[in-house]
C-alpha cells in the first residue's frame, strides 16, 4: 500500500506565489515515486483539513512567515503527524534574523555588522553610515529589501509608509561588497557552493525568481580555502539552529579583501527541480524525485506522535 502524503503549498505570505511552484513540483516527485499524494492550498483551514484527511506524512512546501516560521509546525506538531524541514524551534530562530544572527556569531560563524530597529525610526535617520542594507526582520526570499546606496542623503521613505506589509521590525545591516555564494545542507552533509551572478546589487526577489533573472555556477570558481569555509560555515549554521532536513545558507564574498559573511539561513529553501538546493543535490548525484522521497522519509517527528511522549 502507498504511503499517504499531504502537500503544503501556497499559504499565505508574501511568497504565495513561489510555493505553489515548489509544492506542485514536490508533489509530482512523490507521485512518481509511488506516495499517494494529497494537495492542501494552506489557509486559516489547515488544521480542518489535516484532520478531514490524516495524511502519514506532511511535506511543508510553504514559504514565508506563517508557514516557515513555526506556526504551521506548531499546528503540525498538534496532530503527531510527521513533517519535513526543521521542527518548531529552529524554524522560528531561522526566520528572525537578528537573534539567529546572535546565535550564529556566537559559534564562530562571521555575519555582517547588523542593528535592529523600527522601521519608522530607520526612515528618520541613517541607522549606519551608508551603504547598508535595511531588510524586514521576519521575512525570506529578499522580500522587502531595500539597499541604501554610498552618497545617500536620507534613508527610504517607503520603510514609513502605510503600505509597507512586513512587519516592524527591520534590520539594518552593513553592506558587503563583492559575490553572492550558496551552500545547502542535506541532513548532515554541506552539498556545494554555488555562486549566484545577477544583474542587480544583491540577489533580489526577482532576481531569485523572474527568468533569466540570475546564472548558477557550481561549483563556485573561488578559491578553494573560501569554498572549505562556506561549506563548513553552512553546516556549522544547520547544526547551531539545530536545523532537520534540507536548509540552505547565503554568504556574500568580498573577492577583493578575501573575506565571507553569513548573510542567513532559509529553513525551507526553493524546491524546483532548477531551484538552488535541488540543483546542489542533483550535482552531487541526488535527482530530484529522490531527494523530495528522503525529505519526506527523513521527515521531522513530532515531539508527541499519536499522542506519545516522543523518547
């Protein structure tokens, strides 16, 4: 008998858009591997369906708050029902910058000088001499991001605005010259490092996202001390936030003074079979309906599953 899965995607963040692509794409390579596969859009409903259709397993193609930061492990938690990505705790540490920052730098991991603070006192005044970057707090996939150039005489207007959605909170960040590198994680295993060229100043929602918007090189062409340090660093980051699964973490490289930074760690990173994770796996041997099966068979258990204290 077929194993039964649920698929989570859509939800409701910013990033709607981007995992109903990756749990389509999930939830076909679990097909082809024989799971019998049910499909949620996750509202405000989940729980209800969860509970209509007790699926075995629940593989979380969401992305964004809500769905990445550990509410919807919470409510998957309630059912004891296994889940893939990072449980609870580490799904909520990933997605606040500054205090994952804080546990990361306390490992030995280096990050890029940060401040946080409101957003309508980081429109008042610069919070750092410019350049920086002031990015929301809470949110994934560089929505929100704003850079504030060399030269600039007031910070963005639009972080005041009353159409800004993401939250208060923002992090002003120094801005880190130089290459944007990629290195996932599998379980225990940093997989490569991938260098990610773009045509804007840093990798943007759109150009994370739009065709032709960004070109992969893996392996990274860098040299081979900074490639020993991502993957290292990459791995180090998974185990600090106590991290499951599949993570990938982004580093910014100053090829000029030889240096990386820890930019952050994405929990539930893209999940196409062309996103930067999956193309990892696949350059190391792992296709892609194999990694989405070991994601769900290596799924998160519940610290009480089927009503049992877990240990």
């Amino acid at each position: 008998m077929s194993r039964h899965i649920a698929v989570l995607l859509g939800g409701l963040s910013a990033e709607r858009e981007v995992s109903l692509v990756s749990g389509k794409a999930c939830a076909d390579a679990l097909r082809n591997k024989g799971w019998q596969v049910s499909e949620i859009d996750a509202g405000r409903d989940l729980a209800a369906h969860l509970e209509t259709i007790r699926p075995e397993f629940v593989f979380n193609a969401l992305h964004g708050a809500w769905g990445e930061d550990g509410t919807v492990q919470g409510i998957l938690e309630t059912f004891g029902v296994p889940y893939t990505h990072s449980g609870v705790a580490a799904s909520a540490l990933a997605m606040d910058k500054h205090r994952a920052k804080a546990v990361l730098e306390a490992v030995g991991i280096a990050c890029p000088k940060s401040v946080l603070t409101n957003r309508f006192e980081a429109a008042k005044n610069h919070i750092l001499p410019p350049p920086y970057v002031a990015k929301p707090n809470a949110q994934g996939s560089s929505v929100g991001v704003v850079i504030v150039k060399e030269g600039a005489n007031r910070p963005p207007a639009i972080l005041a605005s009353d159409d800004w959605p993401y939250g208060d909170e923002i992090l002003i960040e120094e801005y880190i010259p130089g290459r944007e590198l990629t290195v996932a994680v599998l379980g225990d295993r940093a997989l490569a490092v991938t260098e990610i060229c773009t045509q804007t100043a840093f990798y943007d929602y759109e150009a994370k996202y739009a065709d032709g918007g960004s070109v992969h090189q893996i392996p990274a062409d860098i040299p081979q001390s900074i490639e020993k340090m991502a993957l290292e660093q990459a791995l180090a980051a998974h185990r600090a936030l106590d991290c499951e699964g599949l993570t990938r973490s982004d580093f910014r490289y100053d090829d000029e003074n030889n240096f990386l930074r820890l930019l952050e760690i994405n929990t539930q990173p893209g999940m196409t079979a062309t996103s930067l994770a999956p193309e990892q796996a696949n350059h190391v041997g792992i296709g892609f309906d194999d990694l989405i099966e070991w994601m769900a068979e290596n799924a998160h258990v519940p610290c009480f599953e089927a009503g049992k204290t877990k240990g």
